[in-house]
C-alpha cells in the first residue's frame, strides 16, 4: 500500500494555505493605512499648535512693545479668519491654499511642495480682555476628509 496525498488533501491543504496568506497581507495592508493615518493626524496636530503659537507670538509681541492696553494688545488680531506661517509676524486672509513643505522640512506658503493640509486660524473677542483663537487643520485623506480643531484663550493678563 502506497502512502501519498490524495486530490482532495492537496485542494484542502491549497485552501488553507491561500487563506492564510490572504488575511496576512489583509492585515498589512490594515495596519500600513492605519499607520499613514496616524502620521498625518500627529503633523495635523503639529501645525493645529504651530498656528496657536503664531496668535500667541503676535500678542506676546504687542506687550513687548509696550501695546498692553485694551485698545491695542490686539493689534494684528482682529476678529475673522487667516493664515499665518512660523516665520511672519502677521497674520493673512483666509484664502484656502495648501501648505507647502519646503527643503528644510518646514510647512509655510511661499515656496515647496504642495501638501495635503489646510490651516485656518479663526480670532474673535470674547471681551475686551479675552480672545478665542481656533486653529482648523484639514486634508483629505484615502478618500475621506479628515479634521483637527484646536482652541485656545488669549487673555491681556499684562494690561497696564
């Protein structure tokens, strides 16, 4: 009597082969787009903070110069939507332009490589003493539009 596999065993043992190679590559693929994602969330996040701290620097600049009453600490921050990039002291219109990332890595609108991501920077009074700054970073991502808001108060704490 010969030993061997049968047509059958060989067609069930392909089976499971097959399936298990398939879930496997499933499963990386899963975790590479996961992963992708990820990414991009923790840049959004990263330029959502860079653009608080273009608000903040532009206040903190007021002081220093002596601007601290409650009629100009908030010069350069009026009330509306923007742009701002980590290397002005200004903030711009709102104009729906995508970053751009230079050859040093760093994410402005001048010169670079178009991005996916999208900041507006939105300022507006809550009292003579308060401003609300609210960053909204956006792409588009595996078809779908992602978002990542962040808010912060801006208080005149150094009025004279």
């Amino acid at each position: 009597m010969k030993k061997g596999f049968t047509l059958m065993e060989v067609i069930v043992a392909v089976g499971i082969v097959t399936s298990v190679l398939v879930f496997t590559i499933a499963l990386i693929n899963f975790s590479v787009s996961g992963i992708r994602l990820n990414k991009s969330k923790i840049i959004a996040f990263g330029l959502a903070q860079e653009g608080e701290e273009i608000v903040r620097n532009i206040r903190d600049n007021n002081w220093l110069n002596h601007k601290r009453a409650v009629s100009n600490w908030r010069d350069g921050l009026a009330d509306g939507d923007y742009i701002g990039q980590y290397n002005l002291q200004a903030l711009s219109g709102f104009s729906s332009v995508p970053l751009k990332l230079d050859s040093n890595g760093f994410y402005q609108y001048n010169n670079g490589t178009n991005t996916i991501f999208y900041r507006k920077i939105t300022l507006a009074r809550v009292d003579d003493n308060q401003m609300k700054a609210t960053v909204q970073i956006t792409w588009q991502e595996k078809g779908a539009n992602q978002s990542l808001n962040v808010e912060s108060r801006l208080y005149n704490w150094l009025k004279d």
